[in-house]
C-alpha cells in the first residue's frame, strides 16, 4: 500500500473517544495502512467531549471559514487537526457549535439521541468533502467507520459525483453490531433528498433507524468490509447478494494481511 492515499472517515476514534469496537478500528486500520507507508488522513466530529487541550487541537483558518447548507440552513463549518501522538497521524475535525458543541457524542444524559443527529451526519459528510476539496488531496480510497459517518458514500455518489477530483476514488464501508435505539428524525429522507439526491436512492431512510442509514449507506459504497462478529442476518444477506467485493469478518489477530489484500486486490481494482 506503499504512496496509495486513504481517507478514512469514522464517527469515533480512539483515543480521542472511548475504546469500543467503532473507535478502536478507525485507529487501527489506518496506523497499518501508515505503517506500510500508505498515505492517510483521519477526519471525525469534534464533540464536545473531546479535550482540546489535553489532545493539542488547533484551528486551521485556511480550511474553515465556509458555509455548508444543511435542510435549507447556513452552518458554519470550522476545521480543526491534531496528531496522534508516537504515530505522525494527522486528524482532522469536523466542527460546528450548534452541531458538536455539547459535551457527548450521540446522546444526552438520559441515553437519549440528539434530535438533530441526522443533520449532524449530514454536515458531517458535507463537512469532509469540502475539507479534502480544499486540501487538494485525492484519496485513492475512502474507508467509512460507524453510523455517524454513514451519510458520506450517499454524497460523494450524487452531491459530489461531478467532483473531478474523486473520478477515481473508491468507497468501502465497514459494517459494525454498535448501533442505537430508535431513530433519528422522521424528516431525514427529505433533509438529504433537499441536496438533490434522488429519492428513489434513498427510500430506506424512511425509517431512519440503524439498520436502514447502514444500508443507505452500503447501496452507495463499492465495497463492503464485514467489521463485527455479530451483524444483523438482513444486512448479512444485503451484503451478500449485492454483488460487490466484501471481505468477512476478521478477528483482531489477522485483519492486517486481509484487509491490506482486499484494499489491493478487491477495492482498487473495482
């Protein structure tokens, strides 16, 4: 993987968050991918959470300072960066005060999920194209990790598909158990389906739980990475008899060489 550039795009990483399945492979993955001289980036939600100053954040003013339009509304979107410490890993943060200001990542103190999380994952997804757009850094694959993220293959194939910079780029998503109860807003399909993007595409959305964002999700990716031991049996099946490339579930001790064999051999080649 030696000079091949890979975007990785999580809604948690470690150890800017807790360590659970989602946050410990999005860092993970990507120290191998570096180890082998692959080019990376990070990038995930600044929440509230996150301690600046312990984890040394800056604010990058040549790439904040634009607009994004969520469901007809200007958010401002700010970029912040920090290193993994030992690792000379950059990542970079999606920000915004109405969105990640709070102090946790997807629901308030009584476990019960931010109203507006569908918007967040909107902007999310807006909020790292536009970044990699003014980075000018054109990632030969953009591997997404956890549901939060699960917005940004939907964008990239209808948004963003005019976007020459990414004519070659190849979308896998990893497919995890960690999930939550309920659904985000009822309005979701309509908010995506605002920026154009055909409905037929998203009909799963409808209900906006779990299950339907993951598939929204994978409908749009080129390649599918099974992460958990224990995914559901409907996305199981979706998965498949889609007919893309997916790799099944490999344990902790053995993703390295699979993973790096289905970048190279399965994604890059689709």
């Amino acid at each position: 993987m030696k000079d091949k550039k890979i975007l990785y795009v999580s809604s948690e990483v470690v150890p800017y968050l807790a360590e659970n399945e989602v946050s410990l492979m999005s860092y993970d993955v990507p120290k191998m991918i570096n180890d082998q001289g692959g080019q990376i980036r990070i990038f995930m939600p600044r929440y509230g959470n996150i301690n600046e100053r312990r984890h040394q954040l800056h604010e990058v003013i040549r790439l904040s300072g634009m607009n994004l339009v969520v469901n007809d509304l200007d958010m401002p979107l700010i970029i912040k960066v920090a290193s993994i410490p030992k690792e000379r890993i950059q990542v970079y943060f999606i920000d915004n005060d109405d969105y990640f200001k709070r102090k946790a990542t997807f629901a308030d103190e009584n476990d019960v999920l931010y109203p507006d999380n569908d918007e967040r994952a909107i902007f999310f997804a807006k909020g790292v194209v536009e970044t990699v757009k003014k980075l000018n850094w054109v990632p030969d694959i953009i591997h997404v990790h956890g549901w939060l993220a699960a917005m940004l293959p939907v964008y990239m194939k209808h948004f963003y598909k005019n976007e020459a910079l990414f004519s070659d780029t190849k979308i896998v998503t990893s497919v995890y158990s960690q999930s939550f109860e309920g659904a985000l807003d009822t309005q979701m399909m309509q908010k995506v389906k605002f920026d154009n993007v055909p409905l037929e595409s998203i009909l799963d959305l409808e209900v906006p739980n779990y299950e339907n964002i993951i598939m929204t999700s994978l409908k749009h990716s080129d390649a599918i990475i099974v992460a958990s031991e224990n995914v559901s049996p409907s996305l199981t099946k979706y998965i498949e008899s889609s007919g893309k490339p997916f790799l099944p579930f490999q344990s902790k001790e053995v993703f390295a060489d699979a993973y790096t064999n289905f970048y190279k051999n399965e994604v890059l080649k689709v």
